[in-house]
C-alpha cells in the first residue's frame, strides 16, 4: 500500500475524531463503520484495527441523537453480538426504527430474525415491506414465497410477477439477479 493512502486515512480518522470530540453524530456515526470491521488494504493487512465495542458506543450515540442511517448498523451488532452481548429484543427494536425511517435493511433483517425463528408468516410480512421500499432482494424473496407456499398461500402467478418486479429493480444485488432469471 502505498504511504499516501495510509497517510490519507489516518487524515480521515483524525478528522471522524474530531468531529466525534465536538458532538457531530454524523460522525460517530461514520467513524463506528470505520472501527465496526476495520480497513484492511487489497492484500488483508490491518490498517485500521477493528474495535466493535467503541463502534457500538458511537452508534448508539447517534441512533439515539436521530442518526437514522445508525439504525439498521446498531441493530446489527445487537443482532450478531459484534461488540455488544447479542440481545434480539434490542436489534428488533433498532430494525423496526431503522424501517419507520424508511430503510428497506430494518425490515429485511426482520424478515430474517423471525424467519431463523421459524415464523414464516411474520417473515413474509417483512420481507413484503423491504419489497414496498424498492428493496430487489427482498422482492425476490417474496417471489420465492409465492412460488413454494412459504408464510403466504402458493400462487405462481404470483411469484412470476414478483421476479419480474425484481428483475426490473434498481436495487438488486447480482446473486438476486441470478436467482430471477433461474426462477423465471
């Protein structure tokens, strides 16, 4: 890696620092992405060591301060247990906010925890709300309801309608893609 790149980061964190130091929770916020995983350089050195537990203290300072984008990445931790005691009550609780703020994540990792917990019904429901807010990923997963019965009645129809829905996203990663035009 070259020096001007470490020199540059280090410029940006002192800068996150900084504004951390006077009360700027949009960069607690940015600076507890920084500290969440760390910043490794191509090769998978550490350039910046990760530190999870100071993460969450700066998130939950912005989630608290109304930070909305802190939301999602707060329950997150909660919900993994990265630097934090893992607490379902505490990441259901950020993700509900995260989707009244209007982030497709809160209501797609919903759809996850109660799907993981066996509650089909309750995970169709969430995933159908990450697919209102143009969520393609979660378009694909309500398809794929549709298609085998799972927490809705079958209906192919359905389900053609919802890949193509999906397809036609702007917000849909390659795996998400894929599945479509499998399914299709």
């Amino acid at each position: 890696m070259a020096k001007s790149t470490k020199r540059n980061i280090k410029r940006h964190l002192e800068l996150l620092r900084s504004r951390v130091a006077a009360g700027d929770l949009k960069g607690h916020y940015e600076l507890a992405l920084d500290l969440l995983e760390g910043i490794q350089d191509i090769r998978g050195r550490s350039i910046v060591r990760r530190d999870p537990a100071y993460a969450v203290r700066l998130l939950r300072a912005a989630a608290e301060g109304g930070i909305s984008e802190a939301f999602s990445s707060l329950a997150y931790a909660y919900d993994v247990g990265l630097g934090v005691r893992a607490n379902r009550a505490e990441a259901e609780r950020w993700y509900r906010r995260a989707f009244r703020s209007g982030n497709s994540i809160g209501a797609y990792n919903l759809a996850t925890i109660y799907r993981d917990a066996g509650d089909f019904r309750s995970a169709f429901r969430w995933w159908q709300r990450a697919a209102d807010l143009k969520d393609g990923d979660a378009m694909v997963d309500v398809a794929y309801c549709y298609q085998y019965g799972v927490g809705v009645r079958k209906s192919i129809a359905e389900a053609r309608k919802q890949y193509r829905r999906a397809i036609a996203s702007r917000d849909i990663s390659p795996v998400g893609r894929r599945q479509c035009t499998a399914s299709l």
